[in-house]
C-alpha cells in the first residue's frame, strides 16, 4: 500500500464519526463537544497537507500558468496519485463545508427532519447540501440582521 493510500484511509474513517454525529445525534452534547472543537477536522486536514505538499509545484505551475480547461483537468486526473489527493480534497472540502452547515443548523436550532437530509446531501454532494442549508437558514438570519 503506498503512502498516499494510508493517508486516503486515515482521513476517510477520521470523518466517518463526525459525519455520523452530525447526522444521526448534531443536538447531542459530545456531538457540541467534538464537532464544535474545529480541531476535530486536524486528522483530515494534514492528511491532505501532507498528501498534497509533494504534487504543490505541479499544481501550482499547471494551474497558475494555463486556464483549466477540460482537456487539463482529465490530463491532471489522468494520474492515480492525482486522483487520489482530489478526493482527499473533495473529502476536506465536504467535510468542512458540512461542518458549517451544521453551525449554521445549531444556531438555529433546526430539527433533525431539516438537518439529517440536508447534512447527508452535504456529506455526497456538498455543493448542493450546501445551497438546500444556506436557503433553509438564510431567511431567520436576515430576519436577525434586521432586528
């Protein structure tokens, strides 16, 4: 097994246990205690720093002398290692954002019914958990900014 697949393995069952509490129990007190700490997200952050620190010139090079286009990005992802560090990126960034989400969810206090599916999208599809949790909390926080 090479380095970059111990790190892929690492950082997937290191988010397991958050996603699950935000999940299933986001209300519960060790779910505030360990999800809440942003030091939850360290074992998946540096997962992916370190996993990314060797291809950052590549990267960097590629992506700050040319326009992505679709033929660089399937070139880019054309490499194993590569496409093993865009999901540690996608895992990161989902987690992350998902994370957020569930701040958002908290200080609100939304039920489970809104949250769980709203969190499990963020888990799968980021991107679109995100944008369904912005809509389900932007309104009550504009109604506090104008108070």
């Amino acid at each position: 097994m090479e380095f970059i697949e111990i790190l892929f393995w690492i950082s997937s069952i290191s988010i397991m246990p958050l996603w699950m509490m935000m999940i299933v129990i986001p209300n519960h007190e060790i779910t505030k205690k360990i999800v809440g700490n942003p030091l939850c997200l360290l074992p998946m952050l540096i997962c992916y720093s370190i996993a990314v620190i060797p291809s950052l010139p590549d990267l960097l090079v590629t992506f700050s002398t040319q326009m992505p286009t679709p033929e660089i990005v399937n070139d880019l992802f054309s490499d194993e290692k590569t496409r093993l560090l865009g999901w540690l990126h996608f895992l990161a960034l989902d987690t992350l954002g998902g994370r957020w989400m569930w701040s958002r969810f908290q200080s609100q206090s939304k039920p489970l019914i809104q949250s769980a599916p709203t969190l499990l999208l963020c888990m799968m599809v980021a991107p679109l958990g995100i944008l369904i949790g912005l809509i389900m909390t932007f309104e009550k926080e504009n109604q506090a900014h104008s108070d």
